[in-house]
C-alpha cells in the first residue's frame, strides 16, 4: 500500500493502459479520479472495478485538450479532495496517414490532446504540488516519440514533444518537491493497437527483441515505480517499456 492516502488523476483512464494504471494505482491504496472524453456510464464500469479495491474513485468527463474544462475538473478535484498528489497525463489519440496526405487537422487534434492536453493538465495542478512541496507527474509519451515511425508524423511529434517537455517542466519545478517523468510504451495490446492493419502489427512484432508485444499491466508498473517513494531521486526521465523495440 504505497500509495495509501494519495489521491491520483488518470485522464483517458476509462480503458486501455490508463485504466490499468488507474487500477494498479489502486491496488496500492491511492485514491482514483477517473478522467476522460467517455460518458460517465461509459466510465462505471472502470470506476466499480476500483472501488472493488476498496479505496475511493469517481469519474469527471473532460476533454483534456480544452481549457477551460480542465480547468473546472481540476479545481472540483482540489476543493473535495484539498489535493491532487498524482497526476497521470495518459489520453491520447492517433490519427494517422503518411505525411504527404496528412491533412491540417489531423495533424492539430493529435497535437491539441497528445500535447497540449499535458500542458493544461499539468499547469493545472502544479501551482498545488508546489505549495505541497510534493507531487508526482507521469506522462505517457511513445517509443515512436525516439524512433519515429511512417505514417505517424503528427503522433510522434506530439509524442516526442511530450519528452521535451517533462524534461523542461522537471527542471523548472524540481526544487519544489514536484517529480515529472514520461514513460515510453512500445506496441501495447490495447483497443488503439487493434485497428492496426495486420501488416504493421507484424512488421512491429518483428523489431521486438522480447518477441512479444506488451501488455498494459508492464506499462503500469513502470508508472507505479515513478509514483513511489523509492523512485524519489528520478526525474525529467523518459523510460521506454517497449521489449527493445527502440534499440
Ligand atoms: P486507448 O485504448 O485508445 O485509450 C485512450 C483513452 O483516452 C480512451 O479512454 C479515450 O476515450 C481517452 N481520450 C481520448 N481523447 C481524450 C481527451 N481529449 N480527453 C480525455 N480523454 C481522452 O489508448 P491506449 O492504447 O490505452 O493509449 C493510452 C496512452 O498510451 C496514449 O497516450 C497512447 O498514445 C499511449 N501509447 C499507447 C501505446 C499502445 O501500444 N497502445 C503505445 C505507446 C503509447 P474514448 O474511448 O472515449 O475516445
């Protein structure tokens, strides 16, 4: 029970790998807001498997890409809960297409929720983990944010982006107590995963030296670690879980 009287944000944690962090966070006693773009029955099911664990949960519906949203989602968060001690910047999305047909918009929403989404939710609750003098960020970025990948240009810049920025934020707040770090997934078996043409899935499988792909559970306890006590002299670090996908 690590994480016992924390309270810990997830966003996109109705499924995938936020929900099995926002699970894994659970099983070690922290307290869980569930966030993301789902209706909030769609979240239920997520949010009662938590509270099986015993310790609190709810679910808040905001677009992490919208400002003003995350802005009332984090101050209901601090005036019922008095703080946020985690925060779990995990929504993302794809949209991809090789460059040369990649249009406008599909390079800006990846950009708006992969990036831009961290910032406002980080900025959100960082003025609270300073005044703590304690706080802990986790943002999920993408081995395709070292490596790149075809046909993903928006999601890795945004992802690439996502390790320029822990490494800034880290270093401007680290005095203060607060610890931000990225974790770098490879090809984890998730509904995102899934709709991939059965090409590239295989061609993936074969540059992963573990010969496997991962699981959402592995990328979670990568993110437990960052949240722990024991990880305490970490930060502005980006650790790959990818099975060498990235070497
Ligand atoms: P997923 O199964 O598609 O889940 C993503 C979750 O984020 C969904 O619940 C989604 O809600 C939510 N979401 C989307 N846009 C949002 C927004 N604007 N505000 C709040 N929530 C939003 O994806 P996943 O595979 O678990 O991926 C989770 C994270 O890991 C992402 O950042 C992804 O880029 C990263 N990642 C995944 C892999 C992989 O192999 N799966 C590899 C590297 C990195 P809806 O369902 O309602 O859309």
């Amino acid at each position: 029970m690590s994480l016992k009287g924390k309270s810990a944000l997830v966003t996109g944690g109705a499924r995938g790998i936020g929900k099995a962090i926002a699970l894994k966070l659970a099983l070690n006693g922290a307290d869980i807001i569930v966030n993301d773009v789902a209706d909030i029955e769609t979240m239920k099911n997520t949010v009662d498997e938590i509270k099986k664990l015993g310790v609190g949960c709810e679910a808040l519906k905001a677009d992490v890409s919208n400002e003003s949203e995350v802005k009332d989602m984090v101050s209901y968060i601090l005036e019922k809960y008095g703080k946020i001690d985690i925060l779990i910047n995990n929504a993302g999305i794809t949209r991809d297409g090789l460059l040369v047909k990649m249009k406008e918009s599909d390079w800006q929403l990846v950009m708006d929720v992969n990036l831009k989404g961290v910032f406002l939710c980080t900025k959100s609750v960082i003025r609270s983990m300073m005044s703590k003098r304690s706080g802990c960020i986790v943002n999920i970025s993408s081995v395709v944010g070292i490596t790149g990948n075809p046909g993903q240009a928006n999601y890795s810049a945004s992802k690439a982006g996502i390790i320029g920025f822990t490494k800034s934020a880290a270093k401007e707040v680290g005095s203060k107590g607060v610890r931000i770090n990225a974790v770098a997934p490879g090809f984890i078996y998730t509904d995102m995963t899934d709709s991939l043409p059965e090409a590239v899935k295989s061609k993936f499988l074969e540059n992963i030296p573990l010969g496997r792909y991962g699981e959402a559970e592995e990328v979670a306890d990568v993110v437990l670690f960052l949240c722990e006590e024991r990880s305490r002299y970490i930060t502005g670090q980006t650790i790959p879980v990818d099975g060498g996908l990235a070497l």
